[in-house]
C-alpha cells in the first residue's frame, strides 16, 4: 500500500488522545513495559529535560505559504523526517508486532526499523510492505552467525541494516522487577552473552564482507563516533535506549551538537530518546540530526488502535512539524540550522508523559 491507499484513524484529533487510549487499552503489566526505564529512571527524565531546556529563536516575514517537510534517508524518500523505532515485543502491544509497523511506515511514506527481538520473522517483516525498512540486530551468535543474519536481511530486501551497541548486559527496570517480570534473555542457544562480547571487530566485518548501509545504534560518546565513522558506518545513531539501559544517562539531544560538528556530513545521523512532539522533531532537526526515531509513541499508537492510529500519529506529526517549520520562518528541512535554538529554562518538570500536559483532559476512545 502507498499513501494513497492510507487507512487513517481521524477519531483522534491530538496525540493527547492517542496516548490516553493507549493507557486505557494497554494493562499495567504492558504499560510499564512501554514507559518504564532502567533504576531511578533518570535518563529517561533527562531525555525530555533536555529537549524541553531548548526554545525557538523565529525569523519573520518569510513566504511560508508552501512548506515541505520531506526528506531523503539512506537515498529513500520520507515524507516527514521520522523512522519508527525498533521495539523488541511488539506483538505483545500490537498482535501484528514489527509488520504492522511496517505497513504504517509504507502507508505513512516514513521507514521502519525492524526489531530481531520482535516478531514475526525478519523476513515476513520485509514482506508486509515494499517500503524500504531497516532491519535491526541484537547479537546472540558469532561474527559467523550475525553474517549469516546479515545475509537474511540482503536477501529479504531490507535498506539497512543496524547494530545495536548498548545492551552489553541486561538493565535493572524496576517496574518490571517488581512484577516479578523475567526479562528477555540475552544468552544465546549455548548460554554465551555474546552482546557483552561484542566489540568493533563486528562492525569491521560487516563492513568489509557486506554491501549494506550499517546503522550503529546506541553511540553516546564523542570518541565512538569518530571510530565509527573511521569503520566507515553509514548512520550514527545517537540513542541511550529511552532511557531503558544506563541511568543517570545524558540526555541525547544535548549530545548532538557535537556529534554533528564531529560528523560534518561523512555519515547520516540518526537520533532519538524522549521525541514525542513534532516540535521535538524539529529541534534535532535544526541540531543536526537528518532523521528522528521515535518509539514509545509508536508503540501507544499501535496500542490506541493498530495500524490505522498509527497513520494517524504520523499525520497529526507532519501537521505539526509543518506547522512548526512555518512559524520558524522555513519552508525546508534543509533551511534549519542551530541558530533557530537557544538554552532556556523549562516550565515543568520533565518526564515520560510531560509533552502531554493535557492528556487528564481528553477521553479515550477505545476500540
């Protein structure tokens, strides 16, 4: 389907209402899972701190009677700069887990990254669309058995492939822990954590054997940067995993100015934690970023009613970002740049639901 074949949700007028009815369809046990973060939860808190701490400088008296919000990620075309996150368990929120997501992706016009802790299988992922969609790996086998991974993905047609580097060992999420919840394992079939071993070696042969883009997610630190843009990696992903592995974590939009300056275009940036508004979008976009993830707004979405209040969300994100990019005085992605942005002092405290400070005051509107 394209986006002309868009099934839309329109009972949902505000993201406000798509989040409320997540709340209400999701049990607790699901809800925690989607929200929580790891320990005191502080990295998640600091995603949106840092996003709330930056306010808009305008520039006025501009045509903004034609703003185009598009743009090009990995050579494909996206109708608003946005790739939906991978999220592991998918199913367990949306019975048709990383398809259906897929299938918004390819309706919405934006890409979707497949989880490989999420079901169904890679390659009936890739066959739910013929979008382009990035497949995303955590490694339980050798550097044989992520190359045998890796071909599955080139063969079932995916446009990138993507590592994910910040899960060495399993974090404390205390919501879960206190439902007694067994987390995931990351031991492999042999009882091996190869996650924890993992190290750039794994990223050498990929590039070396592979002719796929190779997306590295989960890259804070500056000196990991330049290592993997001297590994030739095609897409840094600047991500702290929501919040959901080191606490006490920065906050990662106040990371990117210095991974764009570092970058200076020899790779694309990917980025998220904490974006849930198309203003934040916005923002990582005039930092630096060329594409955002977003995925606990993906998973309330799918939640609030599948793949059609997904569609919805994207929707009611591009009017946003429009109409934000109209308001700042721009009419492309290309004309945002770092002076748009200054440091301001936040009006409220910063959490997981605080770009949704009306959310008490809509209905939710349960299927």
């Amino acid at each position: 389907m394209t986006q002309n074949d868009k099934v839309e949700d329109k009972r949902f007028a505000t993201l406000h209402e798509l989040v409320a009815t997540a709340r209400h369809n999701l049990d607790q046990t699901t809800w925690d899972y989607v929200i929580g973060g790891s320990d005191s939860e502080t990295t998640v808190r600091r995603n949106r701190s840092a996003i709330d701490s930056l306010g808009w400088v305008p520039r006025v008296l501009k045509d903004v009677s034609r703003v185009d919000p598009s743009t090009y990620f990995l050579d494909s075309k996206l109708s608003i700069p946005v790739l939906l996150a991978p999220i592991g368990s998918l199913q367990v929120i949306e019975e048709g887990g990383g398809a259906s997501a897929a299938k918004a992706a390819a309706e919405s016009g934006v890409m979707s990254i497949a989880s490989s802790v999420c079901e169904p299988s890679l390659e009936s992922i890739a066959a739910a669309s013929d979008a382009p969609k990035i497949y995303q790996l955590y490694v339980r086998g050798n550097d044989n058995w992520v190359a045998n991974m890796v071909e599955r993905a080139i063969a079932a047609g995916y446009k990138g492939f993507c590592l994910t580097v910040d899960t060495a060992v399993v974090s404390r999420r205390e919501r879960d822990i206190a439902k007694r919840v067994i987390p995931t394992s990351q031991q492999s079939s042999e009882g091996i954590n190869y996650q924890a071993s993992l190290s750039w070696t794994t990223v050498e042969m990929i590039k070396a054997k592979f002719d796929i883009p190779l997306i590295i997610k989960g890259l804070a630190h500056i000196d990991d940067v330049q290592r993997a843009l001297d590994c030739g990696v095609d897409v840094i992903y600047v991500s702290n995993h929501g919040g959901r592995q080191l606490d006490q974590g920065v906050g990662t939009i106040a990371l990117l100015p210095e991974i764009a300056t570092l970058v200076d275009g020899r790779a694309a940036i990917a980025i998220d934690g904490g974006f849930y508004r198309g203003n934040d979008i916005v923002k990582a976009i005039a930092l630096g970023a060329d594409a955002v993830g977003i995925g606990r707004l993906e998973a309330w979405s799918l939640a609030a009613g599948g793949v059609p209040a997904l569609n919805r969300c994207l929707s009611l994100l591009s009017q946003e970002i429009k109409r934000s990019m109209a308001l700042l005085g721009v009419t492309s992605l290309d004309q945002l740049n770092p002076t748009y942005i200054r440091e301001t002092q936040r009006v409220s405290d910063s959490n997981i639901l605080s770009a949704f400070p009306l959310i008490d005051d809509y209905p939710t509107l349960s299927h």
